[in-house]
C-alpha cells in the first residue's frame, strides 16, 4: 500500500510543481513584455522631442538664406539748365573740387591721364558708413563724361554717365543734362547699410551740380526738369 501510494503522490507533487512554475514563467514572461513594450513606448515618444529641435533650425536656416541676395540699381534724370554745354561739362569733369559741393562727398582726388582720361578717387559717406572707390574716367569733351568703378572693394559694379546737349531753343544759354548710374554693392551688408543713402545721393545729383554752376557763372536764366 505504502509502495504503490508514495509514486502517486510524488506524481501528484511534480505536477503541481510543474504547473506553478509554468504559471510563474508566464507571469514572469508577461511582466517582462509589458516593462518592454512600456519601454519601448518610451523610446518612441521621446525620440520626436530630441529630433525636432536639430530639424527646424536647419529648415529655416536654408529658407532664410536662399531668397536673399544683392540687387542693381539703376537711376536717370534729364534737365534743362540755364547753361551752356561747355559750363556744364567743365563743373561735372573738375573732380577735385566734387568734396566742395557733392552731398556727403568727404575727398575727391583726380590724377590725369595723358590722353585727356583720367582717374578719380572717392570718399563718401557719414561716419561709421564711408565708401571710398577709384573710377576710370573717359570724356568726349563737352559732350560726355563716363567713370565706372574698377577697385571692386565696396562695388561690384557702378557706372556714371553725363550727356550734355543743346538746350531749348528759346532759352539761352541753355543745356539738356542727361544723368545715368547704375550700381550694385557687393556685399550684402553694404547694401542694407548704404543703399538708402546712397539712393538719396544720386537723386541730388543734377541739383548739386546745378547749384555749383550758379556759384561759378551766375544764376540760371531759366530751366525745365524732365524726367
């Protein structure tokens, strides 16, 4: 009794063993899932909060950066003075004396070339903003006077055309003066810090030489702005 009784419990013991460590290694398996999952879940929610902030910048770094750029600028104007031609020519072609008159023009050098051309050497400005430039000047004596920047230091371009023509025929001495600059600032700074300013220089041009001719030969009889 005591023989066939003790395999039995002992079978009885080993399958209750065995059952409480399968229900223990699933409980143990799920916990783990679950602090897995849960883990994982982490990992995902936190990942989007350390990629943002690397991705925006760089996006707007590029959308900021790529519109912006330099412009050319151009500018004419055309007036009759009470001059003649010949006066005119000679106040527009004197550049040492363009830092007596010209708005905001602090020095003004020119050195003669042989065949009448010449160099001209340029400060202007307000202090901190002071532009200097050398020109190449060519002329066409009492008709045309042409400087264009060639130190390339402030400007990647800037050229100046004078004209000078027979005025109206009912006004006399008379002078039509055609002025043209165009220009562009090589550096995108400049062109924040100056291009106001010097917008506002070309635009007093005419007037400047006009006023000038007046302390010279006189004032004017008469004169038609034309534009």
């Amino acid at each position: 009794m005591t023989k066939r009784t003790t395999p039995i419990f002992f079978r009885a013991m080993l399958e209750m063993s065995d059952t409480h460590s399968l229900k223990f290694l699933r409980g143990s398996t799920k916990r783990t899932s679950s602090r897995n999952l849960s883990s994982r879940g982490v990992l995902q929610t936190r990942r989007p909060d350390n990629i943002h902030p690397v991705s925006n910048p760089r996006r707007n770094f590029i959308n900021l950066v790529a519109p912006i750029t330099t412009r050319k600028v151009e500018y004419t104007e055309s007036r009759i003075l009470g001059y003649t031609p010949q006066q005119l020519y000679g106040v527009v072609a004197n550049v040492d004396q363009y830092q007596h008159f010209v708005p905001w023009c602090a020095k003004s050098r020119a050195f003669k070339g042989e065949s009448g051309d010449f160099q001209a050497e340029l400060e202007i400005g307000f202090p901190p903003v002071v532009e200097r430039y050398t020109s190449e000047v060519t002329v066409i004596p009492n008709h045309k006077i042409r400087a264009v920047c060639t130190d390339g230091s402030v400007f990647r371009h800037l050229e100046t055309v004078w004209r000078f023509f027979p005025g109206a025929s009912d006004l006399h001495p008379s002078c039509k003066v055609h002025f043209y600059v165009s220009f562009e600032f090589k550096s995108l700074l400049h062109c924040h810090l100056t291009s106001l300013f010097f917008d506002e220089v070309v635009k007093q041009m005419i007037s400047a030489f006009d006023s000038r001719a007046a302390v010279l030969y006189g004032k004017q009889q008469g004169a038609v702005a034309t534009r």
